[in-house]
C-alpha cells in the first residue's frame, strides 16, 4: 500500500525532496502523496521530522 501524509505534517517539504519517484507535491496547507506514483520505499517516512507519512 502507498504512504499517505497523516496531520502532522507540517508542509517543510523535507520529503518532497527525499521523493525518488517524485510523487509527493504540495497541497493545500501539507504535503500529498499520488498513491499510483508512490512504490513504499519509506524514504519520505526516514525524513520526515514529524513522522507524517505513514503506509497505509
């Protein structure tokens, strides 16, 4: 199952970065991730300072 963003992110764009599949784009207010780009390595998990990505 792909990531998805939790409430906690707080749009720092830290995993957007780390992305190596470029599915993470800013949203409104936070970070999303498009499910059908998203292949579960957690690189964006292992960056984030809030923990908000999380697998589904």
């Amino acid at each position: 199952m792909a990531y998805k963003i939790g409430e906690e992110c707080i749009n720092c764009g830290v995993c957007e970065s780390e992305c190596p599949v470029e599915a993470i784009s800013e949203g409104d207010g936070v970070r999303v991730i498009d499910a059908d780009k998203c292949i579960e390595c957690g690189a964006c998990a292992d960056a984030c300072p809030t923990d908000a990505p999380k697998a589904e």
